[in-house]
C-alpha cells in the first residue's frame, strides 16, 4: 500500500511539474516576415500548361496565404528568348504550352507591387515515366507506393502529386422527401422520393496537400519503391472503389533540399521531438531590392502521370464505421417543422390507407451524401 502511494504520488507531482512547464509562446514576427512573395509551380517542358501561383504570407495567426493580383509573369531563356503567362484574376498565372529548346537555360521573371523578382537560371529536367502503382495492406490500412527507375546518372531525386476520387454511399437509401410549402418553405408532408439513389450514391475529389518526396541517393541502383499516400483504417476512401492519379517530378538535388526544409518547416512540427524550424534556401530573389526575401523554388521539368481504381473486394475486410442511427416520428405537421432542419425522411413505417402515419427519419448527413460530395458520376468512371 504504501509502495503504491508513494509511486502515485511522485506520478503526480512530476504531472503537475510538467503542467506548470507548459506556457503558451507567442512568436514576434517582423512585418517584412508577413508580406513575403511566395511563388509555387515549375516551368513545364512537356505536353500541358505551365502555372504559377503568386501570393503573400501572412500574420501567423491568421495561417492563409493571400493571392497576389496583376502581377507580370514571363518564362525567359538565356538566348534572349521569352513567353508571357496570363494572368488568370485568382493569382495564378499560366500558358497553355511553351516549345523549349533542351540546349537552353531558363527561369521565371515576374513584376509585382513595383519590384522585379527572378528565379536562377535552369537546365531542363527530364521526369521518368511511372513504372507502377502499387499497394499492400499495412497496419490495418492501406499504404500505396509509386514505381520508378532511371538511368543511373539520371535524376534521383523525385516529388510527387495526386488526385483521388472514390465512391461513398450514404448510411441509409431514402425512400421519401419533404412536401415543402412554397410560402413558408416549411416541411408540411411527405412524398414518395422519385430517385432515391440520387442522394445514396456520391463520389468525393481532392488534391494532395502535403509534400511527398523520394531519393534513390543512398541505393545501389536508381530506382524508387516510395509510400505516396496511406488511407487509414476503415477509411471512407475504399467502402466502395476508389481512384488516384499520381503525378511525379523529377527534382535537381538543390530542389529537393528545398522541399525537404519545406516539409520540415510546415509539416513536422508540434512536439519537442520534431524539427525546428529553419530558414529554407530558395533560388528566387528580389533584383529590385537583394535584402527581401523570397519563398519558393522554380525548375523546369515534365510529368508524369499513372492511376490505379482499388475496389473493397480487394481490401476485405474493410467496414466502414457507420455512426449513424434511425428515429421514429409522427407526420404532423408541427413534428415535421420541428425536424425538418435536421433530419430527412428514410422510409414510411405504419400507413392509414395511403397515408403515412409515422416513419423513419436520421441525421441529414447520413441520408443525403450529396452534403459531403457530388452525385455526378465522374467521366472516368467504370
């Protein structure tokens, strides 16, 4: 007993050491710190457009990035040669396509708020096409990898995107939708739904958001076998079919160190065991005046692209949780203004002739999948 008191009671008193450590640490941020130019993007030497995307940091508190308007943006070859992008109102810039010549150096000139602003000048990068796609399970989720191998004195350095799309359904197929007053815009009835899938079957896209790099550096060969995205377990992602698109880059050594610091900067940190935060190297700067300072890191290179559809049967088992459940109510009109906001009708349960006396309702998100995606079918679809 007396052990066991004296160990609880150093637990707590080494708690409340800690508590008392922990004290909230507001930065100072110098004004020139909040307004710096941040230029994404590369130049693209293949097949597509080449965008650029111009903004300004912002106060620490407020973690969003602001679009820099009417700026001029060219892409300029050290042989006097240049292409305007245009300027598309939302702070990105782009051209449809632009014909390199491999022989010739290039960068990024850009006029904004009265100053000019270059990349260094670079020779053009050649990206590896994608040998495969591949996943396994791992940890109970699923973790998918992307392929790649180059001649050996080649690229070794490699940044990819992606885009995934899957299918969800939602938790209950409703077979009944509101009578609406026209007047009120209140519930007053009930009808029969005339396409109950309409609102069951959706499919949800978004875009890669963190930084996902590879190296072949330390391997005996050039080739990458590189975790690109991991879907938890049970996610959402694969209760039906699910899709990704991955784009890969090829990176000169110094682009990689940029988006290595990068990710440490904005990625990993939040304990005391994760990077601190550094200053990144950029090869973009202010000719108008050297002392500002410049966020971003321009190349020229191509893409490549691949895509898989992984489908539930492949992963079972894999149930998604659902934390969803049903209500009885009576349809009234005063029940149905009462609910109307919250919940939609899933099926009728007892009748008087015709008449739906009471039915089965549930939370909005878990009958109407359209809240959290789109029931367009995509293109690309099977």
């Amino acid at each position: 007993m007396i052990k066991n008191y004296f160990k609880q009671t150093i637990g707590l008193t080494l708690i409340l050491l800690l508590a008392q450590c922990k004290q909230e640490y507001i930065p100072k941020v110098e004004e020139t710190d909040i307004k710096q130019l941040v230029v994404e993007g590369y130049i693209n030497s293949g097949q597509g457009p080449t965008t650029i995307r111009l903004s300004r940091s912002s106060a620490l508190e407020d973690m969003v990035l602001k679009p820099e308007f009417n700026a001029e943006v060219n892409v300029e070859g050290d042989d006097g040669s240049s292409y305007p992008l245009f300027d598309n109102g939302n702070g990105e810039y782009s051209i449809a396509q632009i014909i390199l010549n491999n022989g010739v150096n290039y960068r990024l000139h850009i006029k904004t708020n009265g100053k000019e602003y270059v990349s260094d000048y670079c020779a053009i990068k050649h990206t590896p096409v994608i040998d495969s796609i591949t996943w396994q399970k791992e940890n109970d989720g699923v973790q998918i990898y992307a392929n790649s191998h180059d001649d050996p004195n080649a690229t070794k350095y490699y940044r990819w995107t992606y885009s995934e799309t899957w299918e969800f359904h939602s938790a209950y197929v409703s077979s009944l939708e509101y009578v609406i007053d026209p007047i009120t815009n209140n519930p007053v009835d009930l009808t029969g739904r005339a396409d109950p899938g309409a609102i069951y079957k959706c499919w949800r896209t978004q875009e890669s958001h963190n930084i996902i790099l590879g190296s072949s550096e330390k391997l005996t060969e050039n080739r990458i076998y590189s975790p690109v995205r991991y879907i938890e377990p049970l996610g959402e992602e694969l209760s039906v079919r699910y899709y990704i698109e991955l784009t890969q880059y090829a990176l000169s050594h110094d682009a990689y160190l940029f988006y290595q610091g990068l990710k440490k900067n904005t990625e990993q940190i939040g304990t005391l065991f994760d990077p601190q935060p550094s200053q990144v190297t950029t090869n973009i700067h202010c000719i108008s005046d050297p002392a500002e300072e410049v966020i971003g890191w321009v190349e020229i290179t191509d893409e490549q692209k691949a895509h898989i559809f992984i489908t539930n049967d492949q992963v079972k088992p894999w149930q998604t949780p659902v934390a969803c459940s049903k209500a009885v109510f009576h349809n009234d009109d005063t029940t149905l203004r009462a609910i109307g906001s919250a919940y939609l009708p899933v099926a009728p349960l007892t009748l008087r002739g015709l008449a739906i006396v009471t039915f089965e309702a549930s939370a909005r998100e878990c009958v109407d999948c359209t809240l959290r995606g789109t029931n367009i079918k995509p293109a690309f679809w099977p």
